[in-house]
C-alpha cells in the first residue's frame, strides 16, 4: 500500500491554468472530499482519462474554484499508481486553500521528483526516461526537447536492453560450466562468445559517440569570444544576449574576467563566454583575465575571433588570432562593417569569415549561417544522443569491463575469471536504467526535480 501524496504541480505563481496532482492507493476516493462533480456522480464513477467539470471546496467546505478533474486507474497511470489531476485557475490563493483541504483530508505533501521515483519504482519507466522527463522540462531548444522527447518515450532503454540482456545469456553459460562442470558443455565456444561480446563493446562505443553532440544540444555550445581589447567583443555578446550582459567602454581592458552568458542562435543554444582583450599589460588583473582568456580558448567547443577591421591588423589581434585558430572550431568576425575597411577577409586564415556591425546589427544571420554549417544537423534528435554524464561513465565502466573479458578469453583464462569482468560490466550497464540500483544514485536524481513531478 502507498501513502496518498498531492502537490500543485505548475508552481504557485499565477498562471492560466493551476494543477493539483494527487497520487496513492484510494487517492479516488479520498479526492471526492474536497471535489464534486456538477454531475452529482461520485468521482470514482468517471471512467479514466476524461475530463469532468466540478467545484473545489477548501477544508471550511466552502467553494473555492470550478474545476477540471480526470482520474487514472493503476497501472495505467504516470506513477503506476491511482492517480488524479484537479485542473483549477491558476490563483495561487486558491491551489493553497485546495492543496489544504487534500492535506485535511488524509494526503500528505509529495517530495521532490516523487511522482517520477514511484512511476520508476512502480515500473513505469526506467532511470534515463526519468532523467530525461528533467532534461524535456529544461530544454531550451526545439532540438533538446525532440532528443530528451525520444529518451522519455525509452530510446536510451532500447539500446542498453538488448546488450544487458546477451550478456546475462552468457553469464548463464559459464555458470552451467562452473557449476556442472561433468555436463557436456563447450566451456570455451571462443569465437561465438568473443564475437557477441566485441559486437557489445562496439554499439557501446557508438552510443559514447554520440556525447560530444548530445552535450551541446542539451547543454549548448560553448563558444569563447576572443580578440584584443576595443575589437568589440563584449559588444558582439551584449547583441546576442539581447541586452547589456557586461559594461562597454572605449578604455581598453574594461572586461577584466570572463563573462558567460546562454543565448540563442536559430536552432542552437550557445553558450558565449566574453573574455579579457588578449594583449601585453603590466596591470595584474587584467594580465590574470588575459591568462584566463587563453584558457578559455582551450576548452571550448568553438572559438569566435572578433576583430576591428576598420585598422589593419596588430599584434595583438595576431596572437588573439592564434589562440582562436586552435579551438575544434573558429569562425572570424570582421566587426565595425559600418567604418571604412581596412581589413580584407583574405588576410585572415579562417574557414569561416563573417563581417558584422554590432552597432547596427548588420551581418548576424551570416554568423548563424556560420554556426549551421560549422554544426550541422547531421544526426537525429530522436533520442539517441546521450546527453547524461552520469549515464556516459556507467556506459563506458561497461565497455571497459566488457573489453577485459574479450581479453580474458582471448587468452584462454578459465570461466570464473571472465566471469569477473562480465559481471562487472553487467552492474555498471544495469546502472544506466536501474536494472541494478544504487539508492544514493536514485536519491540524487529525484533531488533534481521540483515538487509535483
């Protein structure tokens, strides 16, 4: 039996519409205290997953709002549970008064995340279709929602089974052969086993593939701007964010640390971090900016050379120029198009080259076009991208495991000591969905998620 839990799941701002989300044996029942049907038909009459109209009454019985209710009969709900959702105006007053009535009436208060941890527990759904209910609820982007929409429906899940799944067919193999080792049992059938378990290792290793652009879909593109002080940097991030992130001066060395800010650029986020100008100073903090400039520029996925190409270029631009050039990715912008040029685009060694005005906002949907064709849509957000750096350390704790074993046999080591490491693997693999869980794991996943999810 599980406790009756409630919790207003759209917050307690106003809004349109405000949800009370019920879950728990006899959840139904209980309900009807606190909401009636206009029909006069018990709640419990409504046949699951449509709407009926009625009225919310607070713990007083007094009428607090005309109200939506449907219910969802177990296992046939989100939690696998009986569950029921009390769809009211979105007065925070009201869901308050609601939410006290459920309380008087025997539901206590959900916890972070407990609806989903029920609906795992429940069987429901496994632990990447729960982390990504997270990530659909934060994606940014039409792209992070259509992969976290894939992984919500199993596509993670349908990947991992049927590796998890062969590699019990084994484990049960040379089990046979430890344990009835009189049986006629081919306890080194190398080249089917080896050939199974390289054939895993390998879709493993397709599926860690697939993280780099998983984690700038959900998380954004990390792209540092670089260039020497006055080229217009700041200015570049302040036209991007769409409003003014960081202070703009004609005094050289105003941006002393570095700045992030996550904007939008057609179908990609991207997450822009502005940076000291790159030149020679005697000034001890901005010569620290500076360091952390050239930083910066190692751990990005691409890199944005701002130039001012109303001058020709210095020295300081060259050197701001190579530390661009080593980034995975750089596109150049040839900013202040709306001064006289003093910069051809030939005279930069770059791919990608841009000329822009931030003080007009001239020559952006080039730079989009830039960031298209720099990271094209080449592979479907459908789900298949792993975008969870908990679950890429489990996979690749499996792979590592998994090739061990393929050694093992390779080297004609007895069942027992392939066994080690396969089923090694199995417990880090089965950590991906919770086939085999860890408590401290599933607690820190639920903590994620607010109060009526």
């Amino acid at each position: 039996m599980s406790d009756k839990i409630a919790a207003i799941a759209t917050g307690r701002a106003r809004t349109g519409i405000g949800i009370l989300r019920l879950s728990g044996d006899g959840c139904i029942e209980a309900a009807e205290q606190v909401f009636r049907l206009n029909s006069g038909r018990p709640l419990t009459s409504l046949p699951d997953r449509k709407l009926a109209l009625g009225t919310l009454f607070d713990a007083q019985g007094r009428a607090i709002d005309h109200c939506m209710a449907f219910i969802s009969r177990a296992p046939h709900s989100y939690t696998g549970e009986d569950t029921a959702e009390i769809q009211c105006h979105g007065s925070p007053a009201a869901l308050t008064a609601g939410l006290e009535a459920l309380f008087a009436a025997g539901f206590r208060q959900a916890r972070p995340g407990e609806f989903t941890r029920r609906a795992f527990l429940n069987g429901q759904m496994d632990l990447t279709q729960a982390e990504a209910v997270i990530d659909l609820i934060d994606a940014e982007t039409a792209d992070a929602a259509a992969n976290a929409a894939g992984q919500v429906a199993g596509a993670i899940r349908k990947r991992i089974d049927p590796i998890y799944d062969s590699w019990v067919d084994l484990c049960a193999h040379f089990h046979a052969v430890l344990d009835y080792p009189d049986e006629d049992i081919d306890p080194f059938a190398l080249s089917g086993y080896e050939a199974s378990l390289t054939a895993s290792s390998r879709q493993l290793t397709a599926l860690l593939a697939s993280c780099h652009r998983g984690r700038m879909v959900q998380s954004g593109i990390r792209a540092v701007i670089l260039g020497s002080p006055n080229a217009g940097k700041s200015s570049l991030l302040n036209r991007l964010s769409g409003f003014d992130r960081v202070i703009v001066t004609d005094i050289p060395g105003t941006t002393r640390d570095t700045v992030e800010q996550t904007v939008t650029l057609g179908r990609h986020l991207v997450r822009l971090v502005d940076t000291a100008g790159i030149r020679d100073t005697q000034d001890v903090i901005e010569k620290i900016g500076v360091d952390r400039s050239m930083e910066a520029a190692k751990d990005c996925d691409a890199a944005l050379f701002v130039v001012d190409a109303s001058r020709p270029l210095t020295d300081e631009d060259r050197r701001a120029m190579g530390a661009a050039l080593e980034a995975p990715e750089a596109i150049a912008i040839l900013n202040k198009q709306d001064l006289p040029g003093a910069i051809e685009p030939s005279d930069l060694p770059f791919a990608y080259i841009v000329p822009i005005s931030c003080k007009d906002s001239t020559g952006f949907d080039l730079l989009e076009q830039a960031f298209d064709m720099l990271f094209p849509d080449d592979a479907p957000c459908d789900g298949s991208l792993l975008t969870n750096a908990r679950q890429a350390g489990a996979i690749l704790r499996a792979k590592k495991s998994v090739d061990s074993a393929v050694q093992s046999l390779r080297a004609g080591m007895t069942p027992d000591a392939v066994l080690v490491d396969l089923e090694a693997a199995m417990d880090a693999l089965g950590e991906v969905t919770g086939r085999t869980m860890r408590e401290d794991i599933t607690n820190r996943i639920f903590e994620r998620f607010c109060v009526g999810k």
